[in-house]
C-alpha cells in the first residue's frame, strides 16, 4: 500500500513539474488517502499483535 503512495506522490510530482495541475492534485491526493489507509492499518495490526502476545504468555 505505502507502494501505491509513493507512486502517486512521484506522478503527481512529474505532472506538476509539466504543469497539469489537475492530474497533479488528484494523484496527491490519492497518494494521501492511501498513505492515511496505510497508517490506519499499520495501527491496527500492532494492537492485534499486542493482544495476540499476551494472550500467548498468559
């Protein structure tokens, strides 16, 4: 997922360098949602891990 972030955010810089500004945004916007998905899992399965471990040692 961080994967398709880093190639929006790289085609949205490549299209605002060549001035379409539109293409540039959305890709960055794009680049934003999948990086914020991104975090929101990372998050997620770090609690389900600290959950999982101590349900093993207990």
């Amino acid at each position: 997922m961080l994967k398709l972030a880093l190639f929006f955010l790289v085609i949205s810089l490549i299209a605002g360098l060549f001035g379409f500004g539109g293409i540039s945004s959305a890709a960055a916007g794009m680049a934003k949602i999948l990086f914020f998905i991104a975090i929101v899992l990372f998050v997620v399965f770090l609690v389900v891990a600290l959950l999982a471990g101590r349900a093993i040692t207990k």
